[in-house]
C-alpha cells in the first residue's frame, strides 16, 4: 500500500499528505523515507509510521504542521498555513460524523472527460500559489472553505506557460479531496463545451438528458450545478473565443459547499472578466524553477550553469524547455551542444518531430503560437498585427516604446506589409491609431504585453515569440528576398526618428538596448549597402551620457563589423575610426587620440582626398586633441591652415567654416591671446547672427565662448553680465534643462566667483547641481565638474575645510567613473591638495602634489600644461611649508620648461614670473624681487594691458617688495 493511502479513505488531510510525499520524492529521489521525516519534523517515527500505513489519522494539528512543512520543503513548495491544516482536519471530522437526512444524489465520484497526465518531472510552481491565494480570497482551490466564495478562475497567459498543467494539477488534487464532480473541458469550441455539458448531465442521470437535444442537456447540466448542494469543479481549458461560453458559463452564486470554475485561455479579454470571476496571470517559469526542472529531466551530470544558461536562452518557457530536454535526450548530446545548435540553426530544427513531441504536446514550439496571431490578425484593423508583431519581433523584448512603432518609418513599413484583398483598389496609410489596435489585439490573445502606463516600455514580448516570429517571415516563400533587410532598416530609421538630441531620464537606455536587440535579431542587414546611421548613434549616445569607455566600446565594435562588412576604405569604416578615437580622447587618452587622427588622416587623403568633407573634419578633430594634449599654440596653427581650405572650398559663410573660425579663436585663447581670442569671438559672432540668426545654438555658443574669454582677458564681471544676458536667450530658445543652458549656468556662477562674489556662486552651483542630478544623473561629466565648481566656490567664500572634504568625496566618484589616470581624476587631486593645503596643511599638500607630479609626468608627459601647472603649485606649497629657497629654486627650473614650451608672453610664463619673485622675496633678497617684477610689469603692460587683474596684482605686489 502507498503511504499515506489507506483504503477507501476519504481524509483530505492523508491525501494532501499523501501528494506531498510523492512529490518530495520527484524532487529528492531515493532522498525520503519514513525514518527521515519524523527526524527532520520532530514527530515521532511510531506516529508518522501510523499515518503513512493508515493505521491512525492525525489528529494533533502542531505535529501535522510539522509534518507536512517538511515535505513541502522537500517538495519545494508554499507550505500549508495552521489555518488551512485545520480547516481539513475539521473537513474531515465534519464528514466522519455527519448523517445525511436525505439520500445523496452522488454515490461516487463522477468524472467527465480527460484530465492531461502531469509532465515528465512535473514542477510545482510559485504561481500555483497565487492561484490557491485567489482563490482562497475569492475562489474555490480551497474547496472545504466554509465562506461564501466567488467561483470562476481564469488562467490567462501565452502558449506555451503551462496553463493546462497548472489547471490539471488542480483537477487532480480535487480528485483526491473527494470533489464530487469533475468536469474536464477542452473548450477551444462551443460544441466541445455542449457535449461535455451533456456527457455529465448523462452521467448524473438528469431528466430530458438527451443526445438528440444536447442544447437542452447542456442547460439540465447548468440547473443541476445551481441547485445542488455538491461540490463540483468544471475546467475548461483552452478558451479561445469568448461567445463559444454565452449562456453557458456555469453558475457562479456564492456557495459554502464548494463549487469552482477554472478556464484557461491565451485571451486577455474584458468578455471572460466580471465580479464573480477571478483572472490569474501565468508567466513563465522562475529561473529556480526551470533549473530544478531541467536537473530533473537532464540528470545531475549537466552543469548548473548550463542549464541556466539554456533556460533563459529559451526564455524560462515550459513549453520550450519540455522540447529542448527531449531532443537533448533523444540525440544523447550534452546541453551545451543543443545550445550551440540553437544558435546556428532554426528554433524549430531543434526540438523534436511532431511524432516524437513529449508531454502529449499538439505542436512544435515555434508553431505554437501561429493561431493566436491568425486570430489577431482576422480582428479589425485586419491583416496589421502579424506585420506589427513582425517590428516588434527585432526590437528589445524586455520594452519597446509605442512611439517606434507608430513614427513614420515604421508606418510606411507597415503599410507596405498590409495585406489588402484584391476587390479592394485602394491600399490604406497606416496610422497611429490603427497600430494602437493591432497592438491591442496582440495583447489579447497573450502575443505581446501592451502597457500604455509603462512610459517608453510600453510593449514588451516574450523572446521566443520574436524569433518564431522571424523564423515564420524568413520562411515563406512568397515574399522578396529583401523583405527581412526592408524590416531591419525600418526598425532602425524608427528608433532613429524617435532618438531625442537632449537624453534625458531612462530614454537613451532604452533605445540603446533596443538597437542592441535589432543589431542580434537581424545581423548584417544594417550593413546592407552601409552602416546604418543608427549604429553610429547609438555608441555617440553611451559618450553623451558620461559611459565614455562603453562609448569606445561600441565604437571599436562598430569598427569591426564595418572592418568585417565592407573594408577598411570605406568612407564607414572611416567614420567608426573618427568616433573611435574621439571617445578615446574623452577618456582621457588625449595624445592616443592625436595619433590616432593622424594616422585615420593619412588614410583618408590616399582614398577621399584632400579637399573631402570627412578629410576636413579629420583634420579639425586631430588639431582639437593636439591642443587637448598640451600643444595649444600647434592646434592654433592647425586651424589656421584648415581655416584657409575650408574658406576655399566652402566660403565664408559656411556653418563649417564658422565652426572652424570658432575653434582657431579659442586655441589662440588657450596659447596665450586671451584678448585675441575675444576679437575673433566678436567678429564670429557678427557674421553668425548674420548667417544664422540670432537665436542659433551656434550664435548662442559664440556668445559663451566670448564672455569667456572676456573674462580671461581681464574682465570678470564683464563676463558675468554676458552670461547673464545669455542665460535669459537659451532660457527662452533652449529650455531649462538643456545642457546648453545648464553649461552657462555654470558659467556665470564660475565667473561670478572670480568676480569676486564667492558666496553667490556656490549658491548658484548648488541650485545648478540639484537639475544637474535630475537631468544628467550623479556620474555624468557635466555634474561632477559642477561638483568640482561648488567645492572650490565654498572654499573660496571662507569654507576651506568644507571645500577639502568635498574634493575628497568627489574623487572617490571620478575614480569609479574615470579611472585614475583620467585627467580629470588628476585634476580632482590636484585641487584636493591645494584646498588641503589652504586649510592649514602645507606639508599634507607638498606630498600630495609630489605624488600627483609623478603621475602627470607618466600620464601626460613632462611638458603638458597641467604637468607644468602642478610644478608651480608644488613649489608653492613646499614654501608654504617652510622651504622658500626651495619654492623659488624649482620655480627657476619650471620658468626655463615654461619659456620653452609656452613662450615669454603666455599668461602661465608670467604668472610663474611672478611666482619666482614672490618666494625668491620670501627668501630674503627683497630686492631681487623688486627688480624682477619691475621686468615683468614692464612685459605685463604690454601683453595685458594696464587693466588686467594680473598686471594690477603684479604692481601690487612690486610696491610691497619695494618696502621691504
């Protein structure tokens, strides 16, 4: 005898214990014995022995509660609550001591049709859990429940989940609780339904029950079901339109003898909902549940990783695991074999033959789904929803944005896939609306999930509904060759039309793992004839966002496959290099970046030309990154040059030319001719308010650059007014939270500072840092840096130590984000030392600045700027310190490297003048000082102007070493 099965029992307690016990027994073969569950539970072997041979009935609910939590642990299953053990044990009471006043209608239990037989290592399932809870709440799984309960159940979900398992599982366990009636439907029409009603109207005995009326034996079957005081169970499984159940939906008034309904079905429709009717998602498989149930059918020697990764290949579907382990198993390969044929062949050559489907499945996997999207597609707007599920079968199934697929790319697409029956001559412009539709009717027949609350995620589709989906349309012989490449690039112009320039929130993630989805789903059909525009914008997108080395990852793959596709002179190969090196420059790697613009220009004058547009913007890109690593007066040169061909080949009014013009403008700024830089900046402007117009990014762009170098040249508070004046302008054009419009925000609060109103910039960058964070983010470029603006402004404005602590927060984030060679990151230390220094430790900020030295050395080598500039500020501090000798000593050193490589008039060569006065003063020869900086004003005066805050400070500080 099994355990736990006396003969003719009817406890509901020995057979829920009983089907526990068999289950832990799948779940832990050879593992479960009598002997081990009342040691693991606490209850004693003779009592346990007692129930499982029948000889005694549990009777004290704690030592049940134990027993039956540990078989659930072993069955990997919800354990029964206190509450529910008890309501059995009370079940079972209550029918060992009731006397019937009146004959039962029901003798044994009566079943009508096939209950499915549970699948090879069937699983028990986390959402049989929520099925038991709805019910419990409004249901009948539950079926002693006392309270009055509402009756229907619907198992809604896609093919393929395991509706029909889950369903039958429960049939069973009615089964075993002595539910009176049992009634399997397959319910896919409403003459199965009838005659089902009718076989159990037959079996019950019904009056007027008759063949030749089945109609009328289907309503004797529902008023039988609404009268009597029975439990019953009617399943109906696999609804597919919900009037085959008009007028025979069975009845659903609240009972306490326990009645229930279970429908499955892969509609999602408002017909199958109402008050008395429940409806319960089902999903996939969890990932624990598909790794228990493939170690299950696969054996212990597949590796757990394996079966993992095979799991969510397959997208934890039930369906799709069942036939991917019987193939497994019947070509005897391992599981990491059948993963790679899956990846090189068709879904469907890699399940089994329709003979030889496992589980008593009717279809292949990919074959699955095809009468839902028949019936989709029959629903008005008629014929658009296979060609909308086809869109959505390329993109990210974990959410697509509705947008993509009602922009006009995807229109024009959709009304070319549209099939029109031949009577009718007009072929219809498909719209927003009409795509809303298909949408929804894919949604109701379980094909996609449509979620209008979902911002940008609005679509989502399980992974094998695309494939299948891209395997159908490669399939049919009908259609042009050039149907799949057509789809590809109208996925792609879709997201690409929908791409904003400001990224803001989750948007640029989003359509970012939507073009990594189409790039695997359609493969070198981006790259048909070219590189698909939006492969390019999608890596520009990563830098954008502050991700600048995911940036030059996607860029040096974009290289490859372009490399790959079309040769290394094609103008894309060319292009993806440009970006490549780019995005290598914004990492920091400013020099790397040189070089390699080099080299992409040596290449594009043997195959473009000189006089190219790609040619010319190479040789802007290359004098751009020579400036940026340290050669300010060569990239001054370089533009120089350039400007003269574009001037030829463009004219002077092209936005290249003036783009141009802007560059060279601030390259001369940056070698020194601040006030020259201005000069240029004001006649730009002229022409681009000429040319463009007045409220032109670029013209506002020009506009920021000049109050810049305004205030470069001497004039802080000039700069200040612009900028204010600015902000007003890109307020109205651009908006708030354009970066534009944040960039001068920053702007004037940093030149407010230098100003002199230092309070009243930190507050600016405070403010300015809070949209920072809601529109950029925490790790983006922009934030950080104004981060790097606050943290100096409070220290200027008397927070010194405030100010250490800052820069001290902020380079932990600029190392996660950067790394620590990034200059950035070096400058991040540079500025944590000095505000060190300023709040009293001169010898902590000596050796920070000794070690920073070193590394800028390594990093940018011994004549960049910033390595020069941290030369300055070490002599500084090691005289601050108490060693002025020392200071003026290496500031002689650093004035011969800053003549050399700056020359005599660049504002850093007289600033380090000043510098070795001051501290050679500090050493003791207060006259030397004086002579040497009578020398430098002289040169001041003629390079600055008598106005300029440094010659101003320079007299200043001439006077004082006079007294001295």
């Amino acid at each position: 005898m099994a355990e736990f099965r006396p003969k003719d029992s009817t406890s509901q307690v020995l057979a829920e214990l009983a089907r526990l016990w068999d289950q832990a027994r799948v779940r832990q073969p050879g593992q479960v014995s009598q002997k081990k569950l009342a040691t693991a539970s606490g209850v004693p072997y003779s009592t346990v022995n007692g129930w499982a041979k029948g000889t005694a009935v549990p009777r004290v609910l704690d030592q049940l509660v134990k027993v039956g939590a540990t078989l659930a642990k072993w069955a990997n299953e919800r354990p029964l609550s206190t509450h529910e053990w008890d309501r059995l044990m009370i079940a079972d009471r209550s029918r060992s001591s009731s006397c019937p006043s009146e004959p039962s209608t029901m003798v044994e239990q009566i079943r009508v049709g096939v209950i499915p037989r549970p699948a090879d290592c069937f699983q028990e399932r986390q959402v049989a859990e929520q099925v038991q809870t709805a019910v419990s709440e409004g249901g009948t799984v539950v079926l002693t429940q006392p309270e009055p309960q509402a009756l229907t159940q619907v198992l809604a979900g896609m093919g393929g989940v395991g509706k029909t398992q889950l369903a039958a599982a429960h049939a069973r366990r009615a089964c075993q609780q002595g539910v009176g009636v049992v009634l399997w439907v397959n319910a896919a029409t409403r003459d199965n339904i009838v005659s089902a009603y009718t076989a159990t109207a037959q079996r019950l005995g019904l009056p007027l029950a008759d063949h030749d009326d089945p109609e009328h034996a289907a309503e004797q079957f529902l008023i039988w079901a609404e009268t009597i005081d029975q439990r019953w169970l009617v399943v109906l499984d696999d609804v597919q339109l919900p009037r085959d159940l008009n007028g025979l939906w069975p009845p659903t008034t609240a009972s306490e003898t326990g009645r229930q309904v279970l429908v499955t079905t892969r509609l999602r429709e408002a017909a199958l909902a109402g008050a008395d009717r429940r409806t319960v998602n089902i999903g996939t498989f969890t990932p624990a549940e598909a790794r228990s149930y493939l170690a299950a059918k696969l054996g212990d020697h597949a590796l757990a990783s394996e079966l993992d990764a095979l799991a969510e290949e397959l997208g934890f579907l039930p369906l799709a695991l069942a036939q991917a382990t019987a193939y497994i198993n019947n070509a005897d390969i391992t599981c990491a074999t059948y993963r790679r044929r899956i990846a090189s062949r068709l879904l469907a050559h890699a399940v089994p033959g329709e003979d030889y489907l496992p589980d008593g499945h009717q279809r292949v996997v990919t074959a699955t789904w095809e009468l839902s999207v028949e019936h989709a597609d029959q629903a008005a707007p008629t014929g658009l929803a296979r060609p909308v599920l086809e869109l959505i079968s390329v993109l990210d199934s974990a959410g697509i944005p509705q947008a993509a697929l009602t922009c006009p790319p995807a229109l024009d697409y959709l009304t070319t896939r549209l099939l029109v029956p031949a009577s009718d001559t007009t072929s219809p412009q498909v719209d927003a609306d009409m795509v809303d539709d298909a949408l929804r009717n894919l949604h109701r027949h379980s094909l996609i999930d449509h979620d209008r609350a979902a911002d940008q995620r609005e679509v989502r589709v399980h992974q094998l509904v695309q494939r299948a989906t891209r395997e159908n349309l490669t399939l049919q012989p009908q259609l042009d060759p050039d149907t799949f490449t057509d789809l590809a690039h109208a996925a792609a112009g879709a997201l690409l039309e929908i791409w904003p320039q400001i990224e803001r929130d989750q948007i640029g993630q989003i359509l970012r793992a939507n073009t990594t989805a189409l790039q695997h789903a359609t493969g070198a059909a981006l790259y048909s004839s070219d590189a698909h525009t939006l492969l390019f914008r999608a890596a520009a997108s990563l830098g954008e966002t502050g991700q600048v080395a995911a940036a030059i990852t996607a860029s040096a793959n974009l290289h490859i496959a372009c490399l790959r596709h079309f040769g290394p002179d094609h103008p894309d190969t060319l292009a993806a290099r440009n970006r490549l090196a780019s995005w290598r420059g914004e990492a920091g790697d400013a020099a790397g970046a040189a070089a390699a613009f080099e080299e992409l220009l040596t290449d594009q004058l043997r195959v473009l030309g000189p006089d190219h547009p790609d040619t010319l913007a190479t040789r802007n890109n290359l004098a751009t990154w020579r400036g940026r690593a340290g050669d300010a007066a060569g990239a001054a040169a370089a533009f120089e040059e350039l400007l003269t061909n574009v001037l030829r080949m463009l004219g002077p009014d092209h936005p290249d030319t003036l783009a141009t013009r802007n560059n060279l403008a601030s390259w001369r700024g940056e070698a020194g001719d601040a006030a020259g830089a201005a000069t240029a900046l004001e006649e730009l402007l002229t022409d681009r308010i000429r040319v463009l117009g007045p409220d032109h990014p670029d013209t506002l762009a020009t506009r920021n650059n000049l109050a810049s170098w305004r205030g470069e040249a001497g004039d802080a508070a000039g700069a200040a007014t612009a900028l204010e004046e600015l902000l007003t302008d890109q307020l109205r054009v651009l908006g708030p939270d354009h970066p534009d419009t944040l960039a001068t925000r920053n702007n004037l609060a940093t030149w407010r500072g230098r100003a002199g109103d230092a309070a009243g910039a930190a507050t600016a960058l405070e403010e300015l840092l809070t949209d920072l964070l809601r529109v950029l983010g925490p790790d983006h470029p922009n934030t950080l840096a104004t981060r790097n603006n606050l943290a100096s402004s409070r220290g200027e404005a008397g927070d010194v130590a405030g100010a250490a602590a800052a820069f001290e927060e902020l380079l932990t984030n600029v190392l996660r984000m950067l790394g620590p060679d990034h200059p950035n990151t070096l400058a991040t230390r540079n500025n944590l030392a000095t505000w060190r220094g300023r709040a009293g430790d001169a010898v902590g900020a000596a050796t920070a600045l000794e070690e920073l030295l070193t590394d800028r050395i390594r990093v940018l080598g011994p004549d960049h700027p910033d390595t020069l500039a941290t030369r300055n500020n070490l002599a500084s501090w090691r005289g601050r310190a108490g060693d002025a000798a020392g200071a003026a000593t290496a500031l002689e050193e650093l004035l011969t490297d800053r003549i050399r490589v700056l020359g005599p008039d660049h504002p850093d060569t007289l600033a380090t003048r000043n510098n070795l006065a001051s501290w050679r003063g500090r050493a003791g020869d207060a006259a030397g000082a004086a002579t040497a900086l009578e020398e430098l004003l002289t040169d001041l005066l003629r390079v600055l102007g008598p106005d300029h805050p440094n010659t101003l400070a320079t007299r200043n500080n001439l006077a004082f070493w006079r007294e001295r």
